[in-house]
C-alpha cells in the first residue's frame, strides 16, 4: 500500500536570520513559494550588494512550482523576485500595490513582458494545484499587506507575512480580524506567524501618529528646509508628509531612483495623492527659498550609495547641506546597519544640519506586531501546530516561549532554521531531512559567483594589504634560472617612501629564494612560488607582525 503524502513546509530564508524571507509548501506534485525577499550584506561582506536566497531545490523541482505568493512590498519580501525569475518561471499573485512595485524591479531586469502577473484583492481566494490560497486583509507599514489562509490536503496553514493590529490605519480597514476568528474556530493546521517584535511587550502605535510628529515638525520649523529621509515603499508615510507639507504651503521634491519610481507606480494605481503644482522637479530647485521645500529621499538605513548618503557626504550633485536644514530620518537601523546610519547623521550634523532621529522624537513607528498583537493572532487562531518565524534565533525562541504561556505545548513547536523540514500529516508533524539552502551573494551583475573563498580574501587584503613579487626566470635547461628581478610592488601595506629599507631588505630575502633554488636545479614551479611566498611571509611578519597577501608572478622568458 503505498505511503500517504505529507505536507511539507520549510524556509529557504529568514528563520534565524533577518531578511531575505522565502517559505516553500510542498504536498506530492505542487508547490507554491511564499515571498522572495533580499537581505543587506553584513559587515564582513565587502563589496557585497544583496543577499539572496539559494534556489538549488526549488530549480531542481521547477516542474512542480504553481506559483509564487507575494504578501507585501517590502524588500525583504520582494527583492530577489528578479533574481529567482530568472532561473524559473512560474505566475505571480499579489495585491495591486506590490505587484505595481514588482513590476518595476522586472523592468529594470528584462522580465516584465516575460512574466505572469495576476492582481488579487484582499479577500479572494487562487488555486494553485492542490492548494488554495486565501488573501487576508492585515495592516503593516505598506498598504495592501496581506496574511494568507492556504488549504491544503492536510489542512489550513496561515502565513501571517508582516503586520500589526492598526485600528487606525492611513488606507484601507483594519485587520481582519473577524475572519481570522472564524478560521480559528474552523481548525488550523500550523500557524507562521512572525517575531520581528517579539522581544518587545504591549502594541505598537498606530501609523497615524507619525503623521501627527510630522505635523509638529512642519509647524515648528518655519524657515527651514525640511529633508526627510525613509523607504521608498512607506507610500502611507510618504502620504503623511505631502499632507503636512500641503498645509504649511511647501513643494516636494522627490530624491533617489527608488523613490521617484515608487513614487510613480503608487500614484497610478491610487494609493498616493497630491494636489497639482505641488511636486516638482528637480531643476525647479533654485525657483523656491528653503522654506518652501520639502525633498522625501531614500537613504535612511545609511546605504552608501543612497541620495541621503551622498548629500551627507557632500557628493550630490543637486543638493547641497546647509545648517537651514532639518532631516528628519523615519526609519529605525536595520540590524547591521546601524554604523552606516551614525556615519550619515554625524556627517550631517557636521555639516551643521538639525538631525532628528529615532530616540529623539517619534518620527518611525514598526510595522510589525509586538507581543500582545501576537497574543491576539494565537487567541484567534489556536493552531494546532505553531513554527515561529521571520527573525533571528532569539526571536523564535522568544516567540515559542510565548506561545508556550498562553497554553500550546512545546512539542507541538518548530523552530526550524533554513532548508529543515516540517512534515504534517493529518495525524502528525515532525522534522525530516533537509533541502539544499543557503545564501547567494550579489555583487554588481554576478550572483552566487562571490563565494567565502573570494570574501575571505577581499577581508585579507582590506586588513593586510598586498605585496606582489615579480621575477623573470628562464627553464630552457630544464629548471629554474632567473633572468630578471625580483621587484616588490607594494598596496595597502606600508607606505613605500617610509619603508625603503624593509622593502630592500624583503626583495634580498625574495633573491635569495630565486637563486639558491636555481643551485639545486629545482624545476617544479609551483614549489618555486611556494618557497618565494613562504621566505618572504616569514620575513615580513617576523619584521612587522603583519601577514599581507603575498601573490608571486614568475614570469619565463
């Protein structure tokens, strides 16, 4: 008799960590794939863009994809679609708005008219092979969020994506809760449910009161420049500021490619308004004294390359900080991010700017639910089974705990990291096996071909620098004889006007090498640049306690 099948549910990205969120269900022949979204590099990524998930399984399984679920337009939600399209195709469902977002980022990558995109409102339901996936209004920090209900031959697992309990939210209702009850009440399998703000007790504050500190800053800032600083996908944030600067009679200016695209698609579906005359552009800047501008800008997690970043650097090409500047950064630092956004706000206010931040004044409120939100979604739904997600481990396993206090039993708890699986049955669940996971770096236009070798040398030479030994050497007798040289180039080592007698010394040590391996006839020239690297390592580090990257080109002539 053959084996039943099973539900199979795993993460390719953001459980144990935070960004790059991707869920993938599995039963026989379907899968459908749950969000596609980046994370920034870490620190010790240098040169690194994004990071994106490893899409190995879901390649090797490509006949089975049905679909890729979408359930907001967050970057950490969204930013690896272009990269994942282009490896597979398969439709896409999302609401309006982050299919209108998507859409720019599969514009810019070639695979727009290439791709399948179909709108869903909130509320409806898709089939997608055996599954059928429900859009659940929620609330977050972007319009049309949703959670999703999918029905599976198993039964109902709810995703809840990002959100909070918003009771007054800029557009749209509030989260539907009412229908969250009633799935409740009808039995759920497994609940994903996220932790982002599990470490924090009681609710968070509703969007609407951003507004109301963007009204007080407006209000108390009659001559000055107002610069203000979030992402570029906050359109009920960026709403709010238009709103303020509307009654205090100032244009707006948009900055960055990001936001001014943003900006473009919210406007043309209808999720954003403004009364004629009050954007402009760019080259209308030296129409209007400071006091009469208001410019919203992408850069406020510090990213180098941001218009933010650029301005505070002094870089920008169009605007230039002044001390009748006030810039208002919305956003809290992403974690490992925030030595990025200190450098910005000290190079603002070096520049003699008003900095107002996070800690200062309530210019960002979260998105995402904080503990007794995530206690009302448990109360309604009571699942079954529960695997905590979108966070660091710290944050599922503060999440199990609070589960474990409003009564679900720990056994009936997955944490899970990315790639392990959570098979469900009608009667059971528990982990078996694991899929090829990861992480696929981002670097310019290459993707996955930056590996920890070529990070490992990139962080070797940002701490150590580089010698290059040069030699020309001749094997027409059949072993080493040199011709030429040796010469020392030095980078990011010592400065060579300073250390002529330690590079002096170090090209002797390299000879020496080069001519007593030509007494004992050695031919084997991977051991001739092994014996040059390893003399001269020893000597450097023995005269500087350094250990440069040290590359020998024995060239034969």
């Amino acid at each position: 008799m053959a084996a039943k099948k099973k539900l199979k549910v795993f993460s390719l990205g953001g459980h144990g960590e935070v960004g790059k969120n991707m869920t993938v269900l599995e039963y026989g022949d379907d899968i459908i794939v749950l969000d596609c979204g980046v994370a920034f590099p870490q620190d010790e990524m240098l040169g690194i863009d994004l990071v994106i998930p490893d899409f190995t399984y879901l390649q090797e399984n490509r006949a089975k994809l049905r679909g890729l679920f979408l359930t907001h337009a967050h970057e950490d939600h969204i930013g690896s679609v272009p990269y994942f399209l282009r490896e597979v195709q398969l439709p896409l469902f999302g609401t309006k708005l982050t299919l209108g977002l998507v859409g720019n980022k599969l514009r810019e990558h070639g695979l727009l008219n290439k791709t399948q995109m179909t709108p869903v409102v909130q509320g409806a339901t898709v089939s997608a092979g055996c599954f059928k996936v429900e859009f659940l209004r929620v609330n977050h920090s972007i319009a049309d969020a949703v959670a999703f209900s999918i029905t599976t031959p198993v039964g109902v697992v709810i995703h809840t994506g990002d959100f909070k309990v918003d009771f007054t939210p800029i557009q749209g209702e509030i989260i539907d809760l009412q229908r969250l009850g009633e799935l409740g009440r009808k039995g759920v399998k497994l609940l994903l449910c996220e932790s982002t703000n599990v470490l924090y007790s009681g609710y968070s504050l509703s969007e609407r009161t951003v507004g109301s500190m963007f009204r007080r800053v407006f209000e108390e800032s009659p001559t000055q420049r107002l610069i203000v600083a979030m992402f570029s996908s906050h359109i009920d944030r960026i709403q709010q500021v238009i709103n303020s600067a509307v009654q205090h009679r100032r244009k707006v200016l948009f900055m960055g490619r990001s936001m001014v695209n943003a900006v473009k698609t919210a406007t043309e579906l209808g999720y954003l308004t403004a009364p004629t005359g009050i954007i402009i552009e760019v080259s209308e800047l030296k129409n209007y004294t400071p006091n009469q501008l208001t410019i919203i800008t992408t850069g406020s997690q510090g990213e180098p390359m941001a218009a933010l970043s650029r301005m505070a650097a002094g870089d920008h090409r169009q605007i230039t900080i002044s001390p009748s500047d006030k810039v208002i950064i919305s956003a809290s630092p992403i974690p490992g991010n925030e030595k990025l956004v200190s450098r910005v706000i000290n190079d603002l206010m070096e520049q003699g700017a008003d900095v107002i931040y996070e800690g200062l004044m309530d210019v960002h409120v979260s998105g995402h639910a904080m503990q007794e939100e995530l206690k009302l979604i448990h109360a309604l739904l009571k699942p079954e089974y529960f695997m905590p997600v979108h966070g660091e481990f710290r944050h599922l396993k503060h999440h199990k705990d609070l589960a474990i206090s409003m009564g679900m039993p720990k056994e009936n708890i997955f944490i899970t990291d990315i790639g392990e699986v959570l098979e469900i049955s009608t009667k059971d669940a528990k982990m078996n096996g694991t899929v090829p996971s990861g992480q696929l770096l981002v670097d310019g236009l290459g993707v996955g071909d930056v590996g920890n070798v070529v990070l490992r040398d990139r962080k070797h030479l940002s701490e150590d620098g580089l010698i290059i030994v040069a030699a020309g050497i001749s094997m027409a007798d059949g072993y080493c004889q040199v011709i030429s040289g040796p010469e020392i180039i030095s980078r990011g080592f010592v400065f060579v006007r300073e250390a002529d007698d330690l590079l002096a010394h170090a090209k002797t040590v390299v000879a020496d090498a080069l001519y007593d391996l030509e007494e004992k006839r050695t031919s084997d020239r991977q051991y001739i640049r092994n014996r040059v690297k390893d003399d001269l390592r020893e000597y450097i580090w023995q005269s500087t306690k350094r250990n440069p990257m040290i590359f020998p080109i024995l060239v034969e002539v």
